[in-house]
C-alpha cells in the first residue's frame, strides 16, 4: 500500500471509530451532543478516609435514603473491600469490610440527582409514632432557665414548627437573654458535638418535640473536601422534618444544599484497627442524565471510562484534554498559515497558562518576565558562562522575578500576579535562551517575530480552548479526538502553499 | 493533499494589483514554485531517510567521506574535542595565520568564527575585530556545550583551513566569502545560486538576512539574475559592481564535486556547498539536507519545473552515471542567457 493509501485508511479508521463511538454514546447512551442540551445534575461523593493499623476494618456510612429510593444513580468504590448496602426499613448504611489493611485508605460512594429534583430534607412521615422525647438533665438554674426559655418560645408559637423557629432565632443571636446566654454556655463547654444544635434538641426535648441530628452538604463545587453540615430533624406530630438551624425559617433549598443523612442515627461508624476516620464530601455538576451513567461506567468502551474515576481525579482530565486541541491549533498555524514559533509546542504551553489568567492579563506578565529575564540574560552572557549553567541561571532569575511580580501585584491590590507561577518556569528560561540566541545570530527582528508569533498562537490556541461547546465534546466525547487526530494526519500531507508564502513569494517573476 | 481545483491565472505573467501584497495559490503554482509543505512532503521525506542526515550535519563524516572519494575540501588543522582541547587552542593553530573554527554540527552558518591574520596575541576578524585568546576558548568551549549545534547536542570544534575565495568572487561580495550552492534531486543538478554578502548582512550570506542571491546557469556556470530581499537587483547595493554575466570558474568540476556528493551521501534531495579557493580551485564547504527556497527566488524559476523532469528521468534510467546526470542536466536546464559583460 502507498503511504497516501495508508493515510487516507488511517484517516478514515479514526474518523469512523471516533465518530461511531460519539453517535453510540449520544443515540444509545443519551449523552448530549451539543452543550446546551444539557442537563444540570449533581454528583456527590462521600469519602471516608482513615488509617488502618493492620486489623480487620468494618466501616458503615449512613445513605441517603431519598436518593436510594428514588433510583437516584449511585455507585461505590473500594478496592479491595467487601462491599454491601444495609436497607433498615427507610434508612441505608453501606457497609465496607477488610482484614489486615494498612496505611490511609479511602471509600468512595457516589450519589447523583438532577438539579432541585431531591433535597433529602422532604418532610417525612414518620413509620412509628416517635415517644417522648428524654427530658435533658440540667444541674439546677441551669434547668429552671432551660425550662423558661421552653415556656415563653411556646407563649409566642402556635405550633412544632414555629417553635423551631423562635427557639433557634434565639439560639443564633448573639444578644440574646441572659438566661440564653447561660444555657448556651453550658452546652458549649459540655456537649460533644455542635454546642447549638445539642442545646437545639435539648429545649424542643423539654418542649415535648423530638428532634435528632442530621447531615448535609452544600451544593457547591467550588469546596472539594467539605465536611458534613450538622442539621436537625424535628418531629411535629405526624412528619419528621429537616431544617438548617442557621436559618431556621427557611425551608431547605433542594439547589443549595442536599441532606445526606437522617434519622438519628450515627453518620460514619469505623470499627477495627482504625485511626483518624473521616468522611468528606465533594461536590461536582455534571452533564451526563442520570439513567446513563451506569450504563457509560459499565460500557465496555474503555474511552467513556474517564467517567467512571473519582471525581477529584477527573478534574485532572480537563485539562489533559485541551492539550491536543491546542496542538491542533499549532499544527494549522504553522503549516496552513506559516506563523514562526519558539519551540514547536511552547505555544500550547503557553495557552494552558491563559487558562487560568486571563488573557490580556497573561500576556502583559509575560512580556514583563521576558523582558526582564531578556535584559538579565544579557548581564549573564557577559560573563561568557556554559549553556547549561547559564540556562539553569536563568531559572533561578525567572523564579526570583516571579516572586517580585506576585508581591508587588499583591501589594497593588490584584490577584493575577500569584496565578503567574503558572507559567511554566522553563519554558520561560528556554524561551529567553533561544530568543537571546536568535537575537545574536539573526538579529533582533527574527527573535521578535519568533516570539510575537508564538505569543499570537497561543492566544489563538486559548480563545479555541476556551469555546464551551468545544470544551464539553473534549471533556465528555474525548473519542472526537481521534477525528482531531485524522485531521491532524491530513494536515501532515498537504503540501500546498502557506498563508505566509504567498505573501514571500509575492515579487516572484519569471526569469 | 494536491489540489487541483484552481486553474492558473498568471501565465501572462502581466502584473495585477494584489501583486504588491500577495500572490494567489494558483499563480504560484503555475510558476512552479516550492513551499516548505511540498518540498517536506515531496522531496526530503521520501527521498532523504532519517539514519543518512547525520552524514552531513556532522561535518567530520561529511569530509572523511568526500576525502575518500578524493574530493578537494579544507584543510582540517585540529578537532577540539574536550575541555582540555579548548585550552590549548593556541597550540592547534600554531604557526598559522589565517583559520577557521567551526562546530561540528552547526547548522546555517551558526557559531563559525573565521580569523584573517595576528595582532602580536591577538587575532584578526576580516570585519577587522580583534579576537584575544581568551574569546577563542570561550568561543571553543561554546561550540563544545553545544550552544550552535542541532538539537543543543555536544559537539566538537574544527579548525580548518581558511579558504582565500577567488579574487572573482570577492569582487561581488561585500566581506565574507561568497559560496555556491548547487540543490540537487537524484544526483540531478537542478539549480544553483551564489550567496554573497552586503553591508547589511554583515559578512553572512543568509538570503533573509539581506544577503544577495545570484542564479547560475547550471548549463554554463554564467549568473544569470540576482536578488536582495526578493527582489531582482543587478548591481550590489554596496558595491555598485554588475552581477548578471559573471561567468563561474571551473564550472565542470563545481557539478562535479556536487553530483559525487549525492552519490557518496545517498540522500535523494540535497544543496551541496561550495567555495573557490584562488589557489586550490574550488573546495566543498558542506552538504546540506533541507536545502531552502530563495534559490527559486534567484534564478526566476520555481523548482518544480526543474523537479519534475528529474523525477521523470529517474524514473526511465535509474542507474544513469554521473556523467549522464550532469549532460541531462545542462540539456534541459539552460537558462535564457543574458549578454554576458562586458
């Protein structure tokens, strides 16, 4: 076969198992194609970590029961772990077990559900009536000022659920009476857990309401690791209830915050040789609808598995794959359109950065550090060192000024001057080394072009990385890669003109 | 990707507006020109395999192999090969006036530093810049780390004879030694241009650099049109001397020395450099595997049309000699000679 039969093959395979891929995921598996047909969904995952000392490990995290049996997409992971789920009439526990584990580890359990759909917190009837709840044991005053306190919120409620309300009003405010003031210290040097929330329970207990501790977690993607938010449950006669006791008026917000536990029970317990259990939960919005998500971790196509990892790992991969994107954007503009670079892939580099600064912001710091680093590289070169050292000198001064740059900008009251050590340091020195060469041995106008050109295609490689839509396919569909791949092999035989060489060739006349 | 679609609109040749800025795909193509895509994809890929660059970026093997073949090439006075060597540079080139060193794996022209004569310790650049001993071993231990060589190798210094160019030659170039490139496609000759330097260019004969690119006539060895900056002179813009007619020495054995080192290289596509020296005639510099495009540009032809009918050629006769080559060559590449001066 001629390389060009080759090619056109290897263009047409990729293109067909790229495209094919895409098609089965988005007709079969109901991803959305385009961007905007999205759906908003959450995806929380618990992570229970701990130190094991070599026993045997048993560890049970209560579940969220609304997801469990509203078929919400859930999913485990554990290696190494014998893993099962407890159903207790509506409460689920998953249960982890191992003998002889050693060092951290982690348990990961994923919970996802369309935005707003399940809060969790829904009041709940209750599957037998609750008994009195226990009278809490208060030395002395501490008991009469409990009971008055009890006494006049009844006087100003009309029923359990006002009752929650002026009492934990009271309980937040930091003015409150005296005799609030005196209880609330005694719960904040003897309780266990949250001061407010253990007082909370104690006076709706002394009112005759039984209410429980539960958890949440915020809605937020922005916190990975958040620990669990302590909320509290109360029973007001025929429905258990869920009510965030910061703001004790409201009724949970089902797009801010998802209630992981109730029930009473306790969130994590860790049994065996176990030291320093935890759980923490992080939060991701995620686009792929709920049904499909077994279906795509299960696929047996090994691309859609990236869907499958943790999702503190995944966050890696958003970046990963823009990177060929941004070679892509290199490889047109250096053999379509003929625009010199520094390096081959120093532009790619060099978008990644904008990423995270803004562009404008990027480039200006840019100049400023090779400007700067230029002029010391001149200081330098003075002195007739070895390349190598020389290079490595330039390290040195690149990170010093970049330093001076995150200080000063600090001072000066913006942020983009810390995200400067973004820039990839040696990139940086090479970038000066090669432009100070260049300048040398070609003069200063090739070692401007070269830089400038390499700086515009990496603006233009940005401003590709930075469409959503071409952001969501690399993320979610990263098999049209291997169509970017086909084109790039096209790209690889053309031998036409450049852009750049119609404009060099312009004064071209027959002999 | 060959496109075919556009038809070509500039056969008349007669200028049109956009000329001042532009030329379109379809004209440059009716001219035959070569960009960098073509050339890659056609001519150096294919015919220039990966294992046989080293043969020429590496300028010792390049001469070791043209010497086997008793080809004429600069005196080799020392290699430098570590450290210790670059502190004795002094030693290497005692007793002579006049020398080059050079990196062995340079690559256009870079980190070649050329000595005219002695000032009592020091040397003599021809620009006339004084060199101490001291630069020359910095300059020495540079080329050793690698700072000129492809890919930021290692590398080795050379310290070779300095060619004194043809009294003929000076006279087009303003300082620096004029050199000769022929560009070659299967052991054909298919172009050739002299490099000389001007003001500008500073002693370098880099075409983008301003240097002047002169077309010879592979036929005669007579220069036929010459450039700067791309566009077609006849007198050096320092000089004031006539480029055009100039007729080559040893013009024979130029083509010669060229197709022999296709023949003992192996690659299919390469420039083969050359100097005239006034005593020894004229010497082979070095060999080059990714020849550029100004040479289209100095002789008014694109390389296609000269590349066309080689492929063609070495596709009838494959085992042609050199001899054969060489009159092929000169039969069908002629070049509308201009009356040769005075």
């Amino acid at each position: 076969m001629t390389a060009l039969g080759k090619l056109l093959t290897a263009v047409i395979g990729l293109t067909v198992i790229g495209g094919g891929l895409a098609a089965y995921k988005s007709q079969k598996l109901g991803v959305p194609f385009w961007e905007g047909e999205r759906v908003d969904e959450w995806l929380v995952e618990a992570k229970v970590s701990f130190l094991a000392t070599g026993r045997e490990v048993k560890a049970r995290l209560s579940l969220p029961s609304a997801a469990a049996e509203q078929g919400a997409g859930q999913e485990s992971g554990s290696l190494g772990y014998h893993y099962n789920v407890e159903p207790d009439r509506d409460e689920y526990t998953a249960v982890w077990s191992a003998q002889e584990r050693e060092d951290a580890q982690a348990l990961y359990y994923r919970v996802r559900f369309k935005q707003g759909l399940v809060s969790g917190g829904e009041p709940k009837a209750a599957l037998e009536q609750p008994g009195k709840p226990d009278v809490p044991k208060l030395p002395g005053s501490l008991g009469a000022a409990a009971q008055n306190i009890v006494t006049r919120a009844k006087k100003v409620s009309a029923d359990p659920d006002s009752l929650f309300v002026a009492l934990f009003q009271q309980i937040n405010d930091a003015s409150s009476s005296q005799e609030y003031v005196l209880v609330k210290r005694h719960y904040e040097k003897e309780a266990e857990m949250n001061p407010n929330i253990a007082m909370g329970i104690d006076l709706l207990g002394l009112a005759g309401i039984p209410a429980r501790l539960a958890y949440g977690v915020m809605l937020n993607d922005e916190n990975a690791g958040q620990t669990p938010i302590p909320l509290l449950e109360y029973y007001d006669g025929a429905f258990w209830k869920v009510r965030n006791p910061l703001e004790p008026s409201r009724i949970l917000d089902g797009r801010e915050l998802f209630v992981w536990h109730r029930g009473g029970g306790p969130l994590l317990e860790v049994s065996g040789g176990v030291e320093n259990s935890r759980v923490t939960f992080t939060v991701a919005k995620d686009r792929i609808p709920l049904a499909t998500l077994t279906d795509l971790s299960d696929s047996p196509f090994l691309i859609s598995t990236i869907l499958a990892l943790p999702v503190s790992e995944r966050a890696v991969f958003r970046y990963i794959v823009l990177i060929p994107l941004g070679a892509f954007v290199v490889v047109l503009m250096r053999n379509l359109i003929g625009i010199p670079t520094l390096g081959t892939f120093m532009p790619v580099l060099l978008a990644l950065a904008l990423l995270e600064i803004k562009p404008l912001q990027g480039v200006l710091m840019f100049s400023i550090l090779v400007g700067a680093g230029l002029w010391f590289r001149f200081l330098l070169s003075r002195m007739n060192l070895l390349v190598v050292p020389r290079v490595a000198a330039c390290v040195v001064i690149v990170t010093l000024l970049m330093m001076l740059m995150g200080v000063i900008s600090f001072r000066l009251g913006m942020s983009v001057g810390i995200k400067i050590t973004l820039f990839p340091m040696i990139i940086i020195a090479w970038t000066l080394e090669r432009m100070s060469l260049i300048w040398e041995e070609e003069g200063k106008r090739s070692a401007f072009t070269q830089v400038s050109g390499s700086v515009f295609v990496a603006v233009c490689a940005y401003y590709f990385m930075k469409i959503s839509q071409i952001q969501y396919w690399a993320f979610y569909f990263p098999e049209l890669l291997l169509i970017l791949l086909a084109g790039i092999l096209l790209v690889g035989r053309y031998t036409g003109y450049r852009l750049s060489e119609l404009i060099r060739f312009k004064s071209f006349s027959n002999a | 990707m060959p496109d075919t679609a556009e038809k070509p609109t500039a056969q008349d040749d007669g200028h049109r507006w956009w000329h001042r800025w532009f030329r379109t795909p379809g004209e440059l193509r009716a001219l035959g020109v070569v960009g960098i895509n073509m050339r890659n994809a056609r001519f150096l890929l294919p015919n220039n395999p990966r294992r046989l660059y080293d043969l020429v970026d590496n300028k010792l093997r390049t001469k070791a192999l043209a010497e086997a073949e008793g080809m004429n090439v600069a005196e080799t006075y020392g290699i430098l090969l570590n450290p210790h060597d670059a502190n004795r540079v002094e030693k290497f080139v005692e007793g002579r006036d006049a020398f080059v060193i050079k990196p062995t794996r340079g690559s256009g022209g870079k980190g070649i530093m050329v000595i005219d004569k002695r000032a009592g310790k020091n040397f003599v650049k021809p620009s006339g810049v004084e060199v101490t001993p001291g630069d020359l071993k910095n300059h020495v231990s540079n080329i050793l780390a690698g700072l000129f060589s492809l890919g930021g190798k290692r590398d080795y210094a050379l310290i070779e004879y300095r060619v004194q160019p043809a009294e003929l030659l000076t006279a087009l170039s303003f300082q620096g030694a004029p050199d000769i490139r022929v560009v070659m496609l299967h052991g054909y000759p298919v172009m050739a241009m002299l490099r000389a330097s001007t003001k500008e260019s500073d002693g370098r004969s880099n075409l983008h650099q301003g240097a002047i690119g002169i077309g010879i006539d592979i036929a005669t060895g007579m220069t036929v049109r010459a450039i700067h900056h791309g566009k077609p002179v006849t007198e050096h813009p320092d000089l004031g001397i006539g480029l055009i007619g100039v007729q080559m020495p040893d013009w024979d054995t130029i083509l010669h020395m060229a197709v022999t080192c296709q023949e003992m290289t192996g690659l299919g596509y390469l420039g083969v450099d050359i100097m005239i020296d006034e005593t020894l005639g004229p010497l082979m510099i070095e060999v080059n595997a990714r020849p550029g495009l100004a040479i289209q540009m100095a002789n008014g032809i694109g390389l296609l049309r000269r590349l066309e009918p080689v492929v063609e050629q070495h596709r009838k006769k494959p085992t042609a000699d050199i001899e054969a080559k060489i009159a092929f060559s000169k039969k069908h590449f002629r070049a509308k000679l201009p009356p040769a001066r005075d």
